[in-house]
C-alpha cells in the first residue's frame, strides 16, 4: 500500500457511531474476514439497535495472524457490503466497533484462558476452516496451546469450570460456523473425548453437557475480504487508513440451531437481523445446498463450454439464465421440503447474488472438484425428481452430460488434466482418481463414455445406470453437444 498523509483507522480519527465501553461478553476464535463481516457484522448491528452492549475478544487461531493489525486499529475496521438487493445496486459501509482486542494464544496464552474467568463471558463463536473441528489425539492437556481448536476450547471450558463449576448459569452458548455438517454437535463430540482422554473427571464432563449449549448453524455470505485493488482510493475516500478492510456479499443469512429461549438471548429478530434460530437447521442447509451450491454445479460448466468466463456474465445471457432459472424452479424446488414460498423467495435472492456486480467469480474457480460436488449438491434433486415424477429432469440430466463433456481432457499434467475450448487450453482439476479415470477414457465415443461414468460407483456410491433412462439420455445430450455445442443443448432443454 502506497503511504498516505492520513492517520491509521482509531477511535480519534472517526466521528461517525462506535460503540462505547461494554463488557466483553463474546469469544471468537477467528479473526479472519469471513467472522468480521459476519459475525462481528451483526453483533454490531445488535449493539446499536437492541442495547446489546457487547464488545468481542478475538483469539486467533493459527500462529500467522491479524492480532497485531487489529490492536493498532483499535479492533476498528471498515467492512463493505455490496451487490444486488431488490433490484437495485448497493454499496453499505459500516466501521466496525464491537470488537476490543485480539488475542495472540501464541505469544501469551494465559492471556487466553483468562478470559474464561470473566464472569460476563457468555458466548464463544468460531470459525476455524473445514478442518478446524477435528479430535487430534496427540493434543495435550498440559499444551501452550493445544494444537487443534477443540482442544484449546477444552483447556477453556475447564479454567471456566474451575472457577465457576458450581454456578449455573456460567456456561457458555457456543456458535459454530464451519462449514461441516452439524458443527455444533461435531465439536461437542471433540471436546467431550479431550475431556475423557485427558481424565478431567467426570464432573466436568457433565458440566460441559448440563451448562454448555453447543448450536450447529448454516452460514451463508460470499466474503471477498481486503479488496487490494481499490485499497488505496478507499483509504482516500475515507480520510483515514484501515489495513484491515473487509469486503462481502450484502446478502446473509445464519440459521442457528437451539431452543426458543435463545430468541432472548440473541434478539437478532428486533434488530431485523437475517438471523433464524429454530429447532432444526437441516432444511435451510438443503435449502442452500440444492439451490445455490447447485444452480451453480448445474450451470457452469455448460456456460463455460459455451464461452463464459464469470458468473456475473451468465446472467445477461438470456438462455443461461432462462436454463439456470428452469432447473431451480421447476427440478429443484418440487424436490424440497420448506415451503414453496420460502424457496422461491430464496432462488431469488440467488440470481440478484450471481448478478452481484463487485465480485468477478470465475467458472473455472466453481469448476473444482465438481465430481463431489455434482454427487453431493444435484444427485440428489435427480433422484427427487424421478422419484416425485417418474420423469428425468432434462436441465439436470444435461448439466451431467455437460459436467462429462467439460472433463474429456487431452492431456495430465502435474497441474490437473488439460481441455480444450475452441481451439484454447484450459485446466480441470479434481481428486486425481478423477482425473486418471477421465484420460484413460479420453478416447471413448460419446456412448462409451457415458456408460463408464454412469457405472462408476466410486464417484457416485451407486450405478446411476439403473435409473430408468438416464444413461440413454445423457449419452444422447453429449453426443449433441459434440455436435452442436453446449449453447444450443441448453436452448433446447429450455423447450422441453
């Protein structure tokens, strides 16, 4: 970043709304740019709109971080939210000022678990990747600090313990946003086996069952982070530098799953919060799932191979976003289970997100790994929907042919196996059983070629061959687009 004659982001360099002094009534292990924007977001909002009056404690979770950044900045830091809403182009921008500090558990992790004896402490919240929530075994009671998550936790819930075991009411409401499947519960899991590994007594483990409440939640905002391109315009702009901006989605949405009595707690529904705390998160999590995550599995890889480069340029195309729009509406949504209106409300909010005008999200970058994800985000609409009709989902069982044709590959490389688009290379990657299977195929006509990956159960855990019909259609959709191109085989599903 180019220096500028301005002062670094503090309290004194910004007259706009801070939060004053409040306890700090949140821990967040994470420091990164998804929490900031998500998370902090809206306990900030909670604090300006519902007297929550909460500051948040950050600990990063990993040796490399932002704790340093942070404490100069007084946790202060500019977060940006832009895209489509309601039609219209938004770009809100909020300082950030629920956060007081950030902790280094490297440098000092006393510091840390001196927080648990903070009697106003009630909430824990955390992000720490996909592979964050996992139970190592060679974590150590007596570590400074433990090296995965869910043993530091455990070294904190039990200073907790230590100092207020005999309280009720001292535990802890303990908000998990990695992106696994029952988060909350799989990190109870983790805890409770440091707990009996690490003989901590009985005692505390019902302590931790009785007074800690441990909530699976579904996360969903697309965060960009620092936007270093613009950095310095920004900075500028705003007559003060913030090494520390955050860029997302305007869209969010946290499901999280626990008792009504949270509703209190947590009153994210007064402050008109997009936050929903319900008994079970497993229908909003399919929701996502089979309408986001697969409208985009559904769709890209033809739109690439009909010469589209970003998703944002999808949706002026008339036929993508007619072929995209099919699949949800009339193959997906018959397929779940929340109200219709819910999901349709939903599938909205999905195209103004891929028409969001600030992000540049590139098919090729959707393009990884798209074996799991077809398996997991669209198998099982098709199956819903044969099963519901009795029919074939022509706009589904074509993204099949197009995610088949997208993989005939020419040539492995150490990088991932090499296609072609009009004459231009471009790079599939996946698991490599993926990619050797699909260059010892790549010489299989159309009708070979389908049967072998229709019949190949360790992609799909089943031989999709046997689903009446499916492998005769989708050789017959590939052989088209051999012959006419991805484009025109979307054209014609949409007057199927």
């Amino acid at each position: 970043m180019k220096k500028l004659s301005y002062q670094t982001l503090r309290e004194q360099n910004y007259d706009g709304y801070l939060l004053p002094e409040a306890p700090e009534r949140v821990l967040q292990f994470g420091e990164g740019n998804f929490l900031r924007a998500f998370v902090d977001y809206f306990i900030d909002i909670l604090n300006e709109k519902t007297g929550f009056q909460s500051k948040v404690v950050l600990c990063q979770p990993i040796a490399p971080g932002l704790a340093d950044l942070i404490n100069e900045q007084e946790g202060l830091y500019t977060l940006y939210l832009r895209g489509f809403q309601n039609g219209q182009k938004v770009n809100q921008k909020r300082v950030i000022s629920c956060v007081s500090r950030c902790l280094n558990p490297y440098k000092d992790y006393e510091e840390v678990l001196a927080c648990a004896e903070n009697p106003d402490l009630r909430y824990i919240a955390c992000n720490t990747t996909e592979a964050g929530i996992v139970y190592d075994p060679s974590c150590q009671f007596t570590d400074s600090p433990a090296s995965s998550y869910p043993a530091k936790l455990t070294q904190f819930l039990y200073r907790r313990f230590q100092k207020f075991g005999t309280e009720t009411g001292k535990g802890f409401v303990i908000l998990a946003c990695e992106l696994i499947d029952n988060n909350g519960k799989e990190l109870e899991k983790c805890v409770l086996n440091y707990a009996a590994q690490w003989n901590l007594g009985e005692d505390f483990s019902n302590w931790i069952r009785r007074e800690n409440l441990f909530c699976s939640t579904l996360v969903d905002r697309i965060v960009t982070g620092y936007p270093r391109a613009e950095a310095d315009e920004i900075n500028k702009e705003n007559g003060y530098i913030d090494q520390l901006i955050d860029t997302g989605e305007i869209f969010g949405f946290w499901v999280i799953e626990g008792p009504q009595s949270l509703k209190k707690e947590l009153p994210f529904e007064e402050a008109g919060l997009p936050v929903l705390i319900t008994d079970d998160h497993k229908p909003y999590k399919q929701r996502k799932v089979r309408i986001l995550n697969g409208a985009h599995t559904s769709f890209v890889l033809g739109a690439y191979l009909a010469g589209q480069d970003i998703v944002r340029d999808c949706m002026e195309d008339e036929v993508i976003q007619k072929f995209m729009n099919k699949t949800i509406y009339e193959e997906i949504i018959p397929t779940l289970t929340l109200p219709k209106e819910e999901l349709e409300e939903f599938a909205a909010s999905v195209t103004e997100r891929f028409r969001n005008p600030f992000i540049d999200h590139a098919l090729l970058s959707i393009s990884l790994n798209s074996t799991s994800k077809w398996k997991a985000r669209v198998m099982p609409s098709l199956k819903g929907y044969l099963k519901e009709t009795g029919k074939l989902p022509s706009c589904i069982t074509a993204s099949f042919a197009f995610y088949i044709a997208f993989f005939r590959g020419e040539k492995l490389t150490e990088d991932g196996l090499v296609g072609m688009r009009n004459g231009t290379e471009y790079m599939i990657k996946d698991d490599q059983a993926v990619l050797d299977f699909f260059f010892a195929h790549r010489n299989d006509s159309a009708k070979d070629l389908a049967h072998a990956v229709c019949t190949n159960e360790q992609f799909w855990g089943e031989d999709l061959s046997k689903l009446d019909g499916f492998e005769a259609e989708v050789c017959r959709y590939l052989e088209e687009i051999e012959e006419k191109g991805a484009y025109e085989v979307m054209r014609e599903c949409l007057a199927s």
